[in-house]
C-alpha cells in the first residue's frame, strides 16, 4: 500500500454532520483529522466527505477499528472506505462477492479481507430499496497479486454459516475518468465530482427486480445456465462501475488545504 494512502471516503452523512461535528467525532475517539464536506453542483449537501489522515498506518487502523461502528452523538455508524485522487494513475483490482450472509454489512465484508490482505481498499455490500442485503458486494484491492490470493484463499470459504462465491470484476484504470459537475467543497473552494453518476445508479439499482442467487458449488469461476442469476452479475458489474465513482475525489487546487494524495 502507497505511503501517502492516507485519505478516506465517508458517506451516508446526516443532514447536521458538518466538518466540525465530524472533526469532533473522531477527537473523540483519540484521532485528529482534516474534514473536506463535499456538495453538489445545486448546493445540496452530498452526504459524504472526505477525512486526511496523519499516515497510511493511521488510515488503516480506522478501516480496521473505526469503521462500521457507532458515530459518537449520533445514531449513525462510520462509514469508510479509501479514497481515489483523481489525478493518480493507480489501477484497482476487485472482487465480487456472492452468496453473502444477509448479516454482513460493508464494515465486516471489509475487515474479513482487509486483516489479511493490507493491499485492501474497501469493500461494499448491495442493498434493496427496502435496506435489505442483496447477499453479494465488491472487495476492492491495490496490489493485483493480493487480489488473486484472496481468490484463491478465500473462494467457497465458509462466512457467517454460508461459503461466500468470489469473482473477479473488471479492472477499471484510474487516469481516465471524467468529472461531470461543479461541486463545492470546504470552503470556498470549487471542484468537480462524479456525484450525479452515484446518485443515479442507486436510483437504477433500485428500480431491479433482483434476488439472490442461490449457491453453486464451484471453484473460481461463477457460472450457471439460469437467466435470472446471468442477469444479475452483469447488473451487479455496471452497479460496481458506478459506485466506485462514487469515491473519487476530485482534483486538488493550489489553494486547498489538503495535500496532493493518491487512493
């Protein structure tokens, strides 16, 4: 993992959590943090931000330790995942992950891969409309090799009663994305962010008419002759591309208070 790999992504922001109250929020748990909020092109809050660690050592221990538990003064629980620097060259490596337990949320699914393998970067679980788990999600790895450890190691390893089915998804280069509305961060400070492409594939995603698929008792590649579970895996890919937009974070001007930071 990079040195400099020390800025996370946090969403799922209530309405009052400003820079300050999240500052707070982590002071109170022993660390120091700088908060950018983020907005978008129409001035409404974005619901994520993103938090500078001191280190790389430092930002991990916090996806470890902090992550998925609960926001002090709030009923919300963190929720963290690295960042991506617009300007990095860095290319991920992930893994879909089938045949979850309905239990395992973001958090879990990140610290099941994160403790072994360090190149690991975030993990994302899909949800329903109605917040119920679709039983499948994403592992997101730096190191390629790490990657195809996991998918041999971890591969029909039994999870939470249920032997988790893994996949490797396409790899998407960082250097070519691009931003497609203005977005006002920490203050008085203009830049772009890949916002409304979130926004719209959660609202895509809800719109399917999904279910879990059922376990299939095979090594490494997931296959089966069934439509619906066809259907859903290339949904599931187009859902991965575009929620990893959402954690990209947008190019740094010289005026910023933040450091030039790769994911």
């Amino acid at each position: 993992m990079a040195t400099d790999d020390r800025l996370l992504w946090m969403g799922d922001l209530e309405p009052h959590m400003d820079a300050l109250f999240i500052e707070n929020a982590f002071r109170q748990l022993g660390q120091s943090v700088n908060v950018r909020m983020a907005v978008d092109r129409n001035g409404n809050a974005a619901r994520y931000c993103f938090i500078e660690m001191p280190d790389s050592a430092t930002a991990r221990r916090a996806m470890l330790t902090i992550n998925g538990t609960d926001i002090p003064n709030s009923k919300t629980k963190f929720n963290l995942s690295y960042a991506n620097n617009s300007n990095s060259n860095l290319v991920e490596y992930s893994l879909f992950v089938n045949n979850l337990s309905s239990q395992i949320n973001d958090a879990e699914l990140y610290q099941i891969f994160g403790k072994k393998f360090i190149s690991c970067r975030g993990a994302k679980v899909y949800k329903g409309p109605d917040g119920r788990s679709r039983c499948m999600g994403f592992v997101r790895f730096s190191n390629e090799t790490e990657q195809q450890q996991a998918l041999v190691e971890m591969n029909r390893k039994l999870i939470r009663g249920k032997k988790i089915m893994l996949r490797i998804a396409p790899v998407k280069p960082r250097a070519r994305q691009v931003n497609r509305c203005t977005t006002t961060v920490e203050p008085s400070i203009s830049q772009t962010y890949h916002y409304d492409h979130f926004r719209q594939a959660m609202q895509a995603w809800h719109g399917l008419n999904v279910s879990c698929p059922p376990f299939v008792d095979q090594i490494v590649e997931y296959e089966t002759s069934t439509k619906d579970t066809k259907d859903l895996m290339r949904s599931s890919e187009e859902l991965y591309m575009a929620l990893e937009q959402a954690h990209w974070y947008p190019k740094i001007s010289s005026n910023s208070s933040f450091k030039q930071l790769s994911r």
